[in-house]
C-alpha cells in the first residue's frame, strides 16, 4: 500500500539552485529526527539506570519513537520523489543511502527498547547511536560537497 501510494505521488525535477534550497529544507527536518532520537538515547539511559521520570518507562518510549519513525518515512519517501539535476544524480543516490541506512538503524534503535535483558538494552542502544551518528557525520560531509558542485 506504502509503495502504491508512493508511485501516484509526483516526482519532482529540480533545478541546482532548487535542489540545494530543497536539501537545507531536508537538513533542518533531519536535525529535529536526530535531536528527537538523541532525547529518546538519553531518556532511556535514565529510564534503565532508575534516575528517569516517575512517567517515563521503555514502553512509553517505544510507543512515541515508533510514531516518530512513522514520520521520519515519511521524510524518506520525500526524498526519494526528488529528481535531482543531472550534476547532482550520483550525490543524491549517495544521500539517499546515508539516509536509509539512518533509518534502519532508528528501526533497530526503536526495536531494542523491546528486548527483555537492560544490558542488551544498553547496549544495542549505543550500537544503533553510534551508527546513527556515523550516518549524521556523513551526511554533513555529503551536504557540505553541494557547494562545491553548484559552484
């Protein structure tokens, strides 16, 4: 259903100078994911470690960052309706894949919040931060050879 609903949205061809306004539009969208699922580490650190909130619980977490994950494909389907300008194909296919690998790994990060042993918890959280940042990281360094490109 996801994918048929996809294929009646348009795609949408760019010019370089639309296609980099577009990305700084992406970017910003992208902090506020990566500041929310930074929160949820965080949170979840406390909540395991017994100094979270009276309301907060792995539970209530999981429940809040798979709506956020629900939003953040949405993001994704976003990006993949772009057509980029012919100089911009292949950093584009490069963002896109930064991208996806982000987000499976919010997907694993969501996912371990249902596992039963804390130190799995714990330490399946940090894999899937430490990913997530790495894909950040690269990101940024994909983003900053835009310049370079519509120069």
């Amino acid at each position: 259903v996801k994918e048929a609903i996809r294929m009646l949205q348009p795609t949408i061809q760019l010019s370089a100078q639309a296609y980099v306004i577009q990305w700084n539009r992406f970017l910003e969208r992208f902090i506020v994911f990566e500041t929310v699922f930074s929160e949820y580490a965080q949170t979840s650190k406390n909540v395991m470690r017994g100094k979270g909130l009276v309301d907060e619980n792995l539970q209530l977490l999981n429940h809040y960052s798979r709506q956020n994950l629900t939003v953040l494909d949405q993001f994704v389907d976003q990006i993949a309706r772009i057509q980029p300008p012919t100089e911009f194909v292949a950093l584009h296919e490069q963002l896109q894949m930064v991208i996806k690998h982000y987000v499976t790994a919010a997907k694993d990060f969501v996912n371990a919040m249902r596992l039963t042993e804390e130190s799995e918890v714990e330490q399946q959280l940090n894999q899937c931060r430490t990913i997530q940042k790495q894909q950040r990281l690269k990101l940024n360094q994909l983003l900053n050879s835009i310049g370079a490109l519509n120069s």
